[in-house]
C-alpha cells in the first residue's frame, strides 16, 4: 500500500500493511476468538518471554484498518466472504468504527461469530531500527494467504493508494525509479522473489526456525553515510567498532587509513590491492606502551614510515603468519629502523614461487608459545595449509585471532601445492575450533564475527569441492586438470581458472594420499579395489 504523502514517517512509500501494537490487541477479549494457539506458543515462536499474541492480533486488525482485509474465520473454518454488495457495506461500517476507536476487533469478531484466523499468519522477519534515528521501531513481519473473496482498499488516511504486485516486478519498478520502497521492503521483496507461490512461501515460513533480528548498521566513506546489514561485508565490523552506531565506522579499507580495532589493536592496510589482495594486506599493531607488529607486509617504504608514524610506543616485535610476498618482506626494513625481534618461520625449502627466501626470523616460533605484549598474551597457533610456514595469532584477553591467509574475508584462499596442502589446511580450520574466539582479523579484509560459523562454511565448501572433483571423474573416468577445472569450478569465472587449478590440485593430491585418486600418465583417475590392493 501507498503511504499518505503527509506522513511523518516513509511519506508517500509502498509499505505492507502494518502499524503499532496497541494495548487493545493483547486484550483477554481476543483470547477466546483465537482457536487453538495462546499467548505461550505464539510468544515461543516469536522469540518473545510473553506478549506474541498481541503482534498477531495487531497485524490483523491492522490489514483491515488499513486496507479492508479481514484475516478472520467464518463459523465453517473458512476465510469471511466480504463480497456482496451488502455484506462490502456491512464491513466497511465495521471498519471504520474500529479505526476511530468505537470497536475493538473482539467486537468486529463477535458481531458475525467470527474467530480471528491467527493460524493462517507465519512469522517471516524481525526487523529493529538502526541505533541512532530518533524515530525507532522493533518490527515483526508476518504472511499469510489473502482472503480470496475479499478485495483490498486503501482506507484513504494512512493508506492512499495500494497495488498487488509481484516481487520480482516490484523490485523492477523500484529500480527504474516508479516505485518508491524503503530498504527493509526491498530485502524482504528480494526474499520472496525466491518462492514460486503463496503456498511455497507459507511452507517454508513455517518449517522450525531460528529467525534472528535484522538490525542494520551505518557506516560513512567516500560517498557519505550508508546503511549495512548482516551478510555485508562491513557489517560484523561496524558493530565492533561502533557500539553506539554513531556512524564513524568505515564501508571501505583504504590504503593508508588507520583504523582502531580495539584499544590495544590498530589496523594498517599497505597500498597493495588486487586480485589476490584484495584492499591490501592489512598490517596489525597490537599494544600501546609497547608495540608487536603483525604482518608487516610488503617492503614498500610508504607502508613501513605509516606503520612507524602509526605505532602508539615503541616497536619491540614483528610477527609474520607466513612468508608470502605481501606479509613478510617489510619486517627487515622495519627491523632496520627499530632493533625489533622477528619471530615466525623462514620461507620452506625447497624454495618455493611466491615466498620471500630472504626472510629469516631471529627465532622460529612454536605452536602454543606466547607472548606477552603490554600486559596481553597473543598465542601463536600453528595453522598449516595456505602455506607450510603459516601461523593465526589469538589475542587472548580480546579472544581476536589474527588469521593471516589461513582465512579471507569475502573469499576462499588459493590453497598452491606443493606448499600449500590442502589436508593440512582442513585439520588447521578444524583445530581452531578448540580455541576460544569471538572474532576474526583476517589479512585481506573487515572483522569477521561468529567464527565457528565462518570455519563451518569454509570447511563445507572445501568439502562440497572435493565431492565435485569425485563427481567429475565419475563423470569423465579419466582426465587431466584442464578438463577438471572446467566441470569442477564451473561456478568461477573462467579468467580465474589458472588459479583454480591450483587449488583443483590440491585436492586431488589429498585424495591420492588417501588412496581414492590415482594419477598416472597426466590423467587423474579414481582408484580401485586394485590400486589400493597393490
């Protein structure tokens, strides 16, 4: 429905139906209109201690309000017809008592024996208003089938216009500039394109579910101040940084920019972006009377005068997660000017493409050693796999781990053997499940929150991979990586293949190890009861 144009709030928008919860609506009077469900199972399935009932009953007194749609049983069980010329006249008396307040909708039910068809509403989507407007709301949404015998009215007050519309076309009209919708209408329009029907969508909507409120962020860059949400790349960032959503966080990582993580962390990002990049590698300062410097990244005399400029005390350490050409290269210019100890593991041997060979730490770290920095503890941990050298650091008293390549933000890792191993890499994401975390600091990219979420997904893609790659030499019996690549990373773009043929590698040099590919000849095949008997 089309809002008033003299409306406070979304003048002149396409809303769904839908308002206030009034203390009316959580009236016992309704209690007995309302079947079978009561106030304890609809609060449960609202994620509510008490009071679910209420949004229920406001979202149907609401629809009719605002647009004449009844959601109400008839004494047969079925949807109230509001059809025939006098019954349309009859109810439309009704509403307008009930909108000024001379009816309740227990007394709209009461005077047809009506019952209030709350089993026909499923929770879609909990919406909260970003902190900071004046104007704040904690919305639930619901859907439910439209009565097929009723016919939709604006009510000419709150409501002016209304339009039955599907998604997709309404998400169209949007973009071409006809259709004014505020952002949570979007989303949830972009939510429904996805089911086919009513029905599909009523379905899905009432499997068991957690559904977890929406509450956008803001943040501010070059194109001013712009509104996040869960899934977007900033959006775990946002939060941390800025609690009380004041909108000083940054959308974008920019070369240069300093960042405050925390009071004792500090991100740097070196002036390196591309593809494998990303912004650039991030470079970390952790402490304040005293300094440890992670990932110094690559020797660029502009990074290292920043990371000195930077440092809030003195530079006594400089930890590398790994020797790769964007981390560790800057850490002998930065020893240079600071007399700053080096710890992490030199490049591997063979000498390997990609590696700094001239980086040699004043000592080789071990997995579970600590360091103590300005009263902090950061714990190396040894995490195998995007390289054979790499290492995550967790700042413990923060429970922040510095993740390095071991994890991307917005991306997988390129996983390149022989270094890169792509078993090793798997066991490394599993065994962080034994450490305390409650946020990611990756090399390339924003804070990353719920991290056993995020080491679940990754090692469900990786796994999801491996099944294609057994499927496609099903598929073909025998082949070589080029026929694979083109089957197994189908879904990637075709420029990014060379790489993904590393990582293609790396999984079918796992499934050798593990006896369930052979390669011979130039081809990989699968193995047999033969090749594991012999």
């Amino acid at each position: 429905m089309q809002r008033s144009h003299q409306a406070v709030f979304l003048p002149g928008y396409f809303v769904f139906p839908g308002g206030a919860v009034d203390p009316v609506d959580a009236s016992e009077d309704m209690l007995p209109l309302c079947g079978e469900l009561d106030d304890a199972e609809v609060s449960r399935m609202l994620g509510l201690e008490r009071g679910g009932l209420a949004y229920v009953i406001a979202a149907i007194r609401e629809s009719f309000e605002e647009v004449g749609l009844l959601l109400a049983h008839d004494p047969q069980g079925e949807y109230v017809e509001i059809a025939q010329p006098g019954d349309v006249a009859f109810y439309a008396g009704l509403r307008e008592r009930l909108t000024s307040g001379q009816l309740t909708l227990a007394d709209v039910c009461r005077v047809r024996n009506l019952s209030a068809a709350v089993d026909k509403l499923a929770f879609f989507s909990h919406w909260v208003t970003p902190v900071g407007p004046p104007r704040r709301y904690d919305t639930r949404f619901f859907v439910a089938a439209a009565p097929e015998r009723q016919t939709a009215t604006p009510d000419g007050q709150e409501a002016v216009d209304h339009v039955w519309i599907a998604p997709a076309e309404a998400l169209e009209r949007a973009r071409r500039g006809q259709l004014a919708l505020s952002s949570p209408t979007l989303r949830t329009l972009k939510e429904l394109t996805a089911f086919e029907t009513t029905q599909a969508l009523i379905t899905d909507t009432r499997r068991p579910r957690q559904v977890r409120p929406t509450l956008p962020r803001f943040a501010s860059g070059r194109d001013g101040k712009k509104l996040f949400y869960e899934g977007d790349a900033p959006y775990a960032e946002i939060g941390k940084i800025d609690p009380q959503a004041t909108a000083t966080a940054a959308y974008e990582i920019l070369p240069g920019n300093l960042v405050r993580i925390s009071d004792r962390v500090l991100r740097l990002t070196a002036p390196n972006p591309g593809v494998m990049t990303g912004p650039g590698t991030n470079t970390y300062l952790v402490g304040n009377t005293e300094v440890a410097v992670i990932d110094p990244g690559p020797a660029i005399d502009e990074h290292v005068a920043a990371i000195m400029a930077a440092a809030p005390g003195p530079i006594r350490w400089i930890l590398t997660t790994h020797t790769h050409i964007d981390h560790s290269p800057a850490a002998r210019l930065l020893q240079a000017r600071t007399g700053a100890e080096v710890l992490g593991r030199p490049a591997p041997e063979p000498k390997q493409k990609g590696h700094d060979q001239a980086f040699q730490p004043d000592r080789q770290l071990e997995h579970g050693e600590r360091l103590t920095v300005d009263g902090a503890t950061l714990a190396a941990l040894y995490t195998p796999g995007h390289a054979s050298n790499h290492f995550c650091f967790l700042l413990e008293e923060e429970k922040l781990l510095f993740a390095g390549d071991h994890i991307m933000q917005g991306s997988t890792v390129v996983i390149n053997p022989p270094d890169g191993d792509m078993g090793a890499y798997l066991k490394s994401l599993r065994a962080l499940h034994e450490e305390e975390i409650d946020y990611i600091a990756p090399a390339h990219g924003f804070l990353m929150d719920a991290p056993y979420n995020v080491l679940d997904r990754l090692i469900a893609h990786r796994m999801s991979r491996e099944s294609k790659v057994m499927a496609a030499l099903r598929e073909l019996g025998s082949a070589g990586e080029d026929a694979l690549v083109t089957l197994v990373y189908a879904d990637v773009p075709v420029v990014m293949h060379p790489l993904a043929k590393r990582s293609l590698l790396a999984h079918l040099l796992k499934l050798q190890r593990e006896r369930s590919a052979v390669y011979e000849e130039g081809q990989w095949r699968l193995s047999t009861l033969k090749d594991n008997s012999s």
